[in-house]
C-alpha cells in the first residue's frame, strides 16, 4: 500500500520521465522545471552551464531559519538492452512495478537522479509542509564527469546547508566520496590491406554491467575485458588482424556487451571455436553468481581490411594490461574499496582507436598513481591519453551539525541509528564543498539497486521513509 506521499513522488517522478534527459541533453527537463517555478511564483536563476537553482520562502514560523538547499542533478545515464528498440532522445521512459520494485522497460530508469528531482519537487508543492527557506538546485551533466557543477559561481548559492538527495541507501547518510578521473586513449590505426582467408565476429553478451563505483566490488563481469581474453587465446595459436573491435556505452558502466571481428588463416577455424567454447565455460563459471546468463557468439564476417597483425596484438595487449575492477581496498576502514579503474569502452574509428577508462580513489595520491598507469600502458601501446574530466575527493565531517540534526531526526523516526558511510562513487558534494568552503553537506536518498544499467529498480517502501525523514530534518532547522 503506497502512501499519499509516495504517489505524490511517483507521479513527479512519472512527468520528469516523460522529457529525454541523457547527459548534454537536459535541456528539456530544464524548462519543465522552469514551467514548475513561474506557474506556482518561485523565482529562479539558471547560470550558463544549464544549472538551475529555484527559490522557495519560507513557510510561516521559520523566516528566520536558515536557507536549505535541496540538491539532485537532471542527467541520466542512458542504458538499454540489445533487445530494446528505446530510444533515449525521443522517448518517454516507461515505468514497471513488479512487487515493490520500480523498473524501467529494458532501459534504466532514471532514478539515479530523477528521484532527488520529484522529491525536492514535492516538498516545494506542498504548502501545509513546515520548512526553512529553500534553494533547489539542479545541476545538469553530472553523469560525465560533474561537469555542470564544476562551473558553478560563488554567489549562485545563498545557503550554506546542502542535502544531497543523490545516495541510492535508504536509512544510510553518506559523508564522503571517491574523487575520480576519466581518460580517453587515442591509438592511431595501423591499417594493413586483408592479409588471412578467414573472418569471424566474437560477440560478448548478457553480462549484467552497474555502477562503474558503487558495483565496482561486485565482481561483475566486464565484457571488453572478457573480449579481450578470448582474444589473447587466439593470438596464442594464430596470426590474427583485428577488423573491427567494440564495446562499452559509459565511462561510469561496467561495460555489459562487446564484439571483435577478426581475420585469421582458415586451417585455425577449429581451434578458434574450441577456444570460444571453452572460454564460454570459464566465464560462467567465473560469473557463476553474479553475471549467469553470459554468452559469447561466433559467427561469419566478411573479409575486409583491418589493423595489422603487429597493431592487433599491440591492441589485445594493451587491454588485457589496463587495470579494471577494485585496485586497492582502504588500509583504513574495513571492507571499503579504496582505488579501482573501469575500462568502460573501445572503438575502432576512422583514424584511430579510442579507448575510455575512469579510475576512482578516495586517496588523490592514490588516484594519481593509477591515473599514471593508464598512461604508461597508452604510451607502451603507441597511444596518447589524455585527461578528459577530474573530480577530487570527498573528506568527511564527522562533526557536522547537518549530520548530527539528520542523525537524531533519524533515531526519533525509526528507532535506530543510521548508518554513515563514505562511498566509492563521485558525488557533487566534493566539488559544491570546494567552491563553497564552510558549507555544510551531507548525501541520502531512496534505495537504489543497480543503476547505469538496464536492471536499475528503486525500491518503492523506501521513498515515504525518506520522504518522512527529509521532513523531520527540514522541520529541525527552524530558528
């Protein structure tokens, strides 16, 4: 049984997924937004990023308290299944319920950050709501590297509170944050005319993929790297030329599918298929539990021309020696991931391959290590990287008043302590707390499994318990 609340949220949440919103693509949202503040008064200011902040006075009895901001991002990662004819800059996003569970039809859903938005929306709307002066902000281009908040101006916020609604655990407080660091790697083709008699297509299907931070220790498979190790079998027992090579939608999403046409003599086709079909084995079995519906396909290609046979394997070689999956866990807390890289995507392009990585750490010296050891492989395979966003970490304040009223307003509502956390994922909050010294931040929000996948559901019980603590916080604010 859903609360008023709850259908409340639901339904912002609904009108909000009917505007195509991928990353560089927010301005749809933005003036569904803008339409929302002048029809019910709010003022508003948008900055020239495509950020916006909306106002909303204070209700009777807290003109004094001091401005809230309530913060979320309008952006969404864009994933689907290969089966799925979605597509992301026209069509609405089509929710399901099954049981207590929101998804999406074969995409992701958007509620990693769509709803932070609905929520923030929601308390604006409602006038019987006690609350202190209000500041919504909403960036855009988060997704890609928070680039949005980034350019941020010093005066845009007047408060000095800040809720971000962007954690994906109910009933946990996030506190600090992985800063992060995206590379793109440009190899240039070595093209070389059809030299073998015989081309196949490897495809790599059915992993799960995930959150390249929040998933990184959940030993999903990555299906470049999967790829790339049929790939280095074949080398093993054949000359090959690689014809084409692809694989990864997302700098931030364990890539679920990959393919690889290759050219090689036809007296080694039996071999390759024995090789195929016994890496289908290991990865199931590797994947048993967390990827189980692993496929890899060989069929016919055309012969064609392609990398040389020197450049194929300098390619194969450089992917199986990039780092992707948990690097290092934290010496200092428990259980936590502290460095991890995502080989996230590689294309053949016109002149060049193009390979994306993103690599994490709550430890910048530590994230400037295995920063240089991308470039190092880049630079061994013939490649030049390059910086493409960074973002710096997120240092907790155990001592923050925001953490303590949210903590007590917690305990009065439930009966028991949450949980605060840091998180090995990129949060606003690192780069809003860098232009805004002295502001007081803390992360929460619904429960979210699974995001920047097709697989991503949020947890429907979740959202009046947040909805309910968001409001006792609110209410503790007045002066």
């Amino acid at each position: 049984m859903k609360t008023a609340a709850t259908e409340r949220i639901l339904d912002l949440f609904d009108q909000l997924n009917q505007i195509p919103r991928c990353s560089n693509n927010e301005a749809g949202v933005c003036a569904w937004l803008i339409g929302i503040a002048e029809k019910n008064g709010f003022s508003y200011t948008k900055d020239g990023a495509g950020n916006l902040v909306i106002r909303i006075p204070a209700s009777q009895g807290y003109e004094n308290s001091p401005i809230v901001i309530l913060q979320g991002h309008m952006d969404m990662v864009c994933e689907k299944t290969d089966q799925s004819q979605h597509d992301f800059t026209k069509d609405p996003i089509k929710s399901v319920e099954k049981g207590e569970w929101l998804y999406a039809n074969d995409t992701t859903l958007g509620a990693d950050n769509g709803a932070a938005i609905a929520m923030a929306l929601a308390v604006a709307l409602e006038p019987s709501i006690p609350h202190p002066p209000l500041e919504l902000l909403f960036t855009v281009r988060e997704e890609v590297g928070l680039w949005g908040v980034k350019d941020l101006k010093s005066k845009f916020l007047k408060g000095r509170i800040l809720l971000n609604l962007d954690s994906e655990q109910e009933g946990t407080f996030v506190v600090g944050s992985a800063g992060g660091v995206t590379t793109e790697i440009s190899i240039p083709l070595d093209k070389s005319r059809r030299v073998f008699d015989h081309a196949v297509s490897i495809q790599i299907s059915g992993c799960r993929g995930g959150h390249s931070g929040v998933d990184v220790h959940k030993h999903f498979a990555n299906a470049i790297k999967l790829l790339t190790r049929v790939l280095i079998k074949i080398s093993k027992i054949s000359n090959l030329q690689i014809l084409d090579i692809k694989g990864g939608t997302a700098h931030n999403a364990i890539p679920r599918s990959a393919e690889a046409m290759i050219a090689f003599p036809s007296e080694n086709a039996q071999e390759v298929n024995e090789i195929v079909a016994a890496c289908q084995k290991d990865f199931v079995n590797e994947h048993l539990k967390s990827d189980p519906d692993i496929k890899i396909r060989i069929s016919p290609a055309d012969l064609n021309s392609g990398l040389s046979e020197q450049a194929s394997l300098d390619l194969i070689q450089a992917l199986i020696a990039f780092p992707s999956g948990v690097d290092e866990m934290s010496a200092k807390v428990s259980g936590f991931v502290e460095t991890s890289s995502n080989l996230a995507s590689v294309n053949l392009k016109t002149e060049q391959i193009v390979i994306i990585t993103s690599q994490r750490s709550v430890v910048m010296s530590k994230l400037e290590e295995i920063t240089d050891r991308i470039f190092s492989i880049s630079a061994l395979a013939g490649g030049k990287a390059t910086i493409e966003s960074e973002y710096v970490s997120w240092e907790p304040n155990l001592s923050s008043h925001l953490l303590a009223v949210s903590k007590q307003a917690y305990e009065r509502l439930f009966g028991r302590e949450p949980i605060v956390e840091m998180i090995h994922a990129g949060l606003e909050c690192s780069v809003i707390g860098d232009i805004y010294p002295g502001m007081d931040v803390i992360s929460m929000g619904v429960t979210i499994e699974n995001p920047h996948s097709p697989t991503e559901r949020m947890y429907i019980p979740s959202i009046d318990k947040v909805w309910r603590l968001l409001l006792e916080i609110l209410a503790d604010y007045k002066s």
